[in-house]
C-alpha cells in the first residue's frame, strides 16, 4: 500500500512540475521541476518512507523498463545500421566524460586527508 501512495505521491509531483513548467513557460521540463519538488518534501519522514516504497518496486523490475528501448533498436535497425559507428563513439566518449566530470567533482568535495593520514571513512 506504501508503494501506492508513493507513486502516487511521485505522479503528483511530475503533474505540478508539469503544470509549472507550462503555466509557466519555462524551458525545463516538467518532471524535472517535480525532482525539484520532491527534494524538500523527502525531509518528512513519512513522504521519505512511501516514496522509498515506490522506488523499490521500481528498482526490482527496473530490467522490464528497458524492453521498450529493446524494442526501438529493433524498429530502427535502418538508423543503426547507418549511424550506428558514430552512435558508439558518442556513447563512449560520453561516458568517458561522464565519469571523468564525476571523478573531478568526486575529488574535490571530499575532504583531503595529512600526508601519512587515512581519509575519514563513513
């Protein structure tokens, strides 16, 4: 029943990120305005515990989630078949990227350590 009201709660925040995005006429998508809603009400203990119900559902059956994008490479084999050398360069290079922004960003928010000291742990 928690995982319910989670992804009930989750839709109702997707729809007011929506509602604000288009009342609004800004050029962020909806969704991510209702993440941005979301963070401050992840603070109350119970909104934390329903939503965290939803996303474990979410997460046990996060394989079925990638059928649909199984099913567009299969649709599109044309396209692949065309762009598909560039398609990896870009996937790798992006992830390389990916990683090496998120290393950079990892290294200088955590605290360093005295030479000869262990880095604090936890």
């Amino acid at each position: 029943m928690d995982a319910l009201r989670g992804f009930a709660l989750l839709l109702l925040w997707q729809a007011a990120g929506e509602a604000i995005a288009h009342g609004l006429g800004v050029p962020v998508p909806g969704p991510v305005i209702g993440l941005l809603l979301l963070l401050p009400g992840l603070a109350v203990p119970a909104v934390r515990r329903v939503v965290g119900a939803a996303a474990d559902v979410l997460l046990a059956h996060l394989s079925l989630l990638f059928v649909p994008v199984g099913v567009g490479v299969v649709t599109h084999l044309a396209l692949l078949s065309q762009y598909g050398l560039q398609l990896v360069v870009v996937i790798v290079l992006s992830t390389w990227i990916g990683l090496a922004a998120t290393a950079l960003a990892l290294r200088a928010l955590l605290p360093r350590a005295a030479p000869g000291q262990e880095p604090p742990r936890g």
